[in-house]
C-alpha cells in the first residue's frame, strides 16, 4: 500500500494539534493509503509535545520530531521533508487554515501523474487588508525577478510527488526559502484554488517584521537583480556628473569663477552618499548569505523522536540536518 505522509510544523500549538489530527484522521479514512501524520515541534515551550505523545499512544500514525530550539517554519518544514517516508508529502499547517477537506483532491490528481499539486489562496479575507496588500506586492516582485518560478499565492501546502521531494532534499543552500525552492525544482505542476479560513485556535506565529524579513531572505536567495540595479544606478549618475563637469567647465570659461553653490553642493553630497549607503547594504545582504552559507551549519538539530525509529522510517541517527548534496544523494530510509 503506498503511504501518504502529512508533514505538520507546529510551535506553541497546544490548542491546534489535536483538533488537526482529529480532522485529517478522520478525512484520511476513505482513502485507499497508509497515512502517517508527522509533526515538527519547532522547540515549543508549551504542553505540545506533551499531546503528540500522547497521540502517538492512541495511534502509532502519529510520529513526532522534537527540533531542539525554535529554528522557524521554514526549518522545521525541511527537518518533516527529510524524515516523512511517504510517497506523496504534505506539508501542512497545524492551525486547519490549509484545509483538510483539499487533501482528496490532491491525492485524484496525485493518481493521475501529478507530481506537484499546489493549493493557490484564492481568497484571503481571512487576513488583514495591509498583509493582504504587501503579500500581493511581494509575489508579484518575487514572481518577475524569479521569472515567474513560484505560483501566486501559494503557500507550502501543496501535495509533492517523492521524487520531488527528493530533489529538494538535495539543495544544499543553508538558508531556505521553501517556496522558492519548490518553484527551483520544476516539474510540471496542477493549482488547485481554495479560500483560505482563519485559524482554528491560538495566535499567528508572523508578525510583520518576520514576514519582511521573510521577503529578503526570498528575494535575496533567488534574484541578483538588487545587485545589479546598482551598476545601472551607478552608470546614469557618473553620466549626468560628467555632463554636469563640462556645464561648468564651459560656464566657468565663459563667466569666471562665482562662490555660491553651497545648496547645490549638498544636495550632490547627501543623494550620493545616501545612495552609496544603500547600496553598500544591499550588498551587505549578500555578502551576509555568503557567510551563512560558508558556515555549512546543518539545518536544524533533533532533541528527540517519537515513534520514528521503527520500520519505514529513517534509522536513528541520522536525526541532524546535516546539508546533503556534497557526498551524492541523500540517503533516504532503508525501508
Ligand atoms: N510555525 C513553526 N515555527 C515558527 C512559526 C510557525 O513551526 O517559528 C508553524 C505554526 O505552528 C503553524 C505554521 O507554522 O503550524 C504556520 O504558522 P502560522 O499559522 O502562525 O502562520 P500564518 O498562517 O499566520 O501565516
Ligand atoms: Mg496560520
């Protein structure tokens, strides 16, 4: 029987898990595949480990990865990606807001060849109206620069083939950002739109520093395009400079020597070194990727696992996110 694993990153979900398990359980009863239900537990400090243990007692589906501090969303989704054995993956939001009911109609197109089937937000009242708006700005920037490699509105709730799966897993890069990484991969993929509801039970784990942050992070690790904005920036200000030497040049011949010019002097001065600024950072940000990925730090560390060490599952021990790539293949479990 082919399996299908839901992979569901969780920190400070205590009022979430169980309601999501005790829906997707129940969804996942029709379907004709062996389900297993895979929690990270992105170093919550509240009872959610506590429940997925729990869970686990009552349906030994339930399996669980302990990260051993709170690495972020993006983190615990590739530690889920590295340890599910199904033969589709879903990553999956533990606050139902990436609804349940979907999964059947990913799993249709799943039977019929699809490799990668995207839930698109077609509508999200559900969020406030400026998140909405930068949200849309963003995807239509990351979208252009990345030549339009990732879908609109789509959020890592999709349904991804094994192989698919695998191929991400081979990205070496230190610093993820999932939704790039999938566009990255390819593979011809079918959008399945829904509406997206607000959150079952507790609070939003970003806010809107964490998304802007995001957005860098994104930007920055898919486009150079920031960089080069600055050589054409660069070029037009030397031209208009030049332009402007010979106007004076020629007017300094013609009328003589004049001393004011103090206003214009420091309007040149402060544009170009706010200018330079800028630009000093923009490449700051780069250079700061570099550092974080000549460090080659592994993605995330275990604390512990529950009900993973059995069969069909990856052996013990090779918990840590160590960056695959560079040996070959990842080695996936020995089942
Ligand atoms: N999450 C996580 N680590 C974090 C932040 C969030 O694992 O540092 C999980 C969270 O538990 C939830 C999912 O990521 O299952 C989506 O988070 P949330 O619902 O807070 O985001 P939103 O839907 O508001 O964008
Ligand atoms: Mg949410």
């Amino acid at each position: 029987m082919r399996r299908i694993s839901l992979v569901v990153p969780v920190y400070n979900e205590q009022e979430s898990v169980e309601l999501f398990y005790r829906t997707a359980a129940r969804l996942l009863e029709a379907e004709p595949y062996e389900a297993e239900f895979l929690f990270v537990d992105d170093g919550s400090s509240d009872a959610t480990m506590d429940i997925l243990r729990r869970l686990h007692e009552s349906d030994p589906r339930v399996r669980a990865v302990s990260l051993s501090r709170n690495f972020g969303k993006e983190y615990a989704l590739t530690a889920g990606l590295r340890y599910a054995s199904g033969d589709a993956v879903i990553p999956m939001d533990a606050d139902l807001q990436d609804p349940p009911e979907l999964l059947a109609v990913f799993l249709r197109h799943w039977e019929r060849g699809a490799d990668m089937v995207v839930g698109v937000r077609e509508n999200r009242d559900a969020d406030g109206r400026v998140k909405r708006w930068c949200a849309a700005l963003f995807y239509k920037l990351f979208r252009r620069m990345t030549h339009n490699m990732v879908e609109d509105n789509a959020g890592d709730f999709r349904l991804m083939s094994r192989r698919v799966v695998d191929e991400l897993l081979r990205l070496p890069e230190s610093v993820r950002f999932n939704k790039g990484l999938y566009g990255w991969v390819g593979f011809p993929r079918v959008v399945v739109p829904y509406t997206r509801p607000e959150r079952a039970a507790g609070r939003s784990k970003w806010p809107g520093w964490k998304l802007w942050n995001f957005a860098i992070d994104g930007i920055t690790s898919f486009s150079t395009l920031p960089l080069r904005l600055w050589s054409y920036l660069g070029g037009l200000i030397a031209l208009a400079g030049f332009a402007y030497a010979v106007l004076i040049f020629v007017r300094t011949f013609i009328y003589g020597v004049d001393v004011p010019g103090y206003a214009s002097l420091m309007v040149v001065v402060l544009t170009l070194g706010g200018l330079i600024l800028l630009s000093l950072g923009i490449i700051g940000e780069y250079l700061g990727r570099v550092f974080e990925e000549v460090k080659k730090r592994p993605l995330f560390i275990v604390r512990e696992t529950v009900g993973l060490d059995g069969a069909g599952s990856r052996r013990a021990g090779e918990g840590n996110g160590e960056r695959p790539g560079r040996e070959g293949d990842f080695p996936r479990d020995a089942a």
